[in-house]
C-alpha cells in the first residue's frame, strides 16, 4: 500500500506539480511540508480527503457488508472494549456504519431506529437485546437486556480524515483503489461539488467491478 505521502505527490503531479517558493517540482520529501503554485499543502490534503469519502460511500452503495469488508478492510474496526453507560454507548469518531454489536457472552444486540423501536419493543429481551441508535449514540432502553459495561464488542465501518501528520502512514483503502483516490482528488481540487464526485466514484468502482467481472469470465 502507498503511504499518504506518495498518494499526495502523485494528486500535485497531476493538478499542481510545481513548489510556490522556487517553481521546482515536487517530489515526495517536499509534500506536505510546502505550498503548491495553485493550492496550498492544507488544500491538497482537503482533497483527498474528500475523495476518500466520495469513493467510500461508491463503495457502500454498490457492494454487500461481506465484499465492502474486503475491499475496503482497513475501514473495519473491532472495538472489543465498547462501553455502555448510563444506558447509553458513544459511537466512536469517524463511525459510519454498524457491521455487528455483541456482548461479551457473543449476544447478538440488534440495533434499531426509533420508530422501529416503536413496533418491536415487545421482541426485546435478554435472549434478543434490542438499542435503538439515535444520532451519535446506542441508547439501551434496557439496562436489564443491556446492562452498563466497557466489555461489548462493537465492529464498524469508519472514516477520519487524515492530517499533515499522517504523511508516512499507509493508505487504508486496498491498494486497487489508489489511483481511483487519486482521480477523484484531482476532481475535487477542480471544482466539482459532492455530487458530481459522488457520481463520478460511483461510475469508477462500476467500471472496476465490471471489469473484474469479464476477466472472471474469460478464465
């Protein structure tokens, strides 16, 4: 997997190539420490970032639970000391989707919305604990079913924004994926709005997929 630092250094080479100070080019050692003629380091990063989170939501739109936690594995997180309190658990930073909650004894907790709540409330019970998530949290409406405690485990898909700091780490995206972050960084340094990245990652992992499929028929 590249690192940051390399992911970057090929979104400047192809939007931003020269150093604002003396007009030489860049090379990875002067990414993130020095502006670009046309953006500056912060920007650079704003737009991968953002391209991240346009190809990850393309992601989770064209695959299942099981084929996004290979392609996208580094996203997955496994929180085995997931803590409820005062009947409540804080969903980490960056949570963005639920793959399974569980206590320690491997009970499956199901987690609903609130007007599901509404309708399944008499299925809730010890063998089959029920939270409801609402915004930011779990809430445990019973604390008999989902007792406090700092032993569930929680796996979720999950996205923070990398910072100047994160330069030498790897990218967590599978290595497939790295030219298409690229393509949708650039993109976004353009100009497009949301939208139009959102559609153009959905078209990228489409061509990705369809691809992958006719070499899998040619074998």
């Amino acid at each position: 997997m590249s690192t940051l630092k390399a992911q970057l250094l090929k979104v400047a080479l192809n939007i931003d190539p020269r150093i604002k100070s003396n007009g030489a080019f860049f090379v990875e050692s002067t990414i993130g420490t020095v502006d670009g003629d046309r953006f500056s380091k912060e920007q650079l990063l704003q737009g991968y970032n953002t391209a991240r989170t346009s190809l990850l939501t393309a992601l989770m739109a064209q695959y299942s639970d099981r084929q996004l936690a290979r392609e996208v594995s580094g996203q997955i997180t496994r929180d085995a000391a997931f803590s409820f309190s005062g009947g409540s658990a804080t969903k980490p930073t960056g949570y963005i989707k639920l793959l399974s909650l569980m206590d320690a004894a491997g009970r499956i907790i199901s987690p609903v919305t609130p007007n599901e709540y509404a309708m399944l409330k008499h299925l809730d019970g010890y063998g089959n604990p029920i939270v409801v998530e609402e915004g930011s949290a779990f809430v445990a409406v019973s604390t008999t079913n989902v007792p406090n405690g700092s032993d569930y485990v929680l796996r979720y898909l999950g996205l923070t924004d990398w910072t100047l700091s994160s330069l030498a780490t790897a990218e967590t995206f599978n290595t497939r994926w790295e030219p298409i972050l690229v393509e949708i960084a650039v993109a976004a340094l353009q100009g497009l709005g949301t939208a139009e990245l959102n559609a153009l990652a959905f078209g990228l992992v489409s061509e990705v997929k369809d691809n992958a499929f006719v070499k899998a028929v040619d074998r």
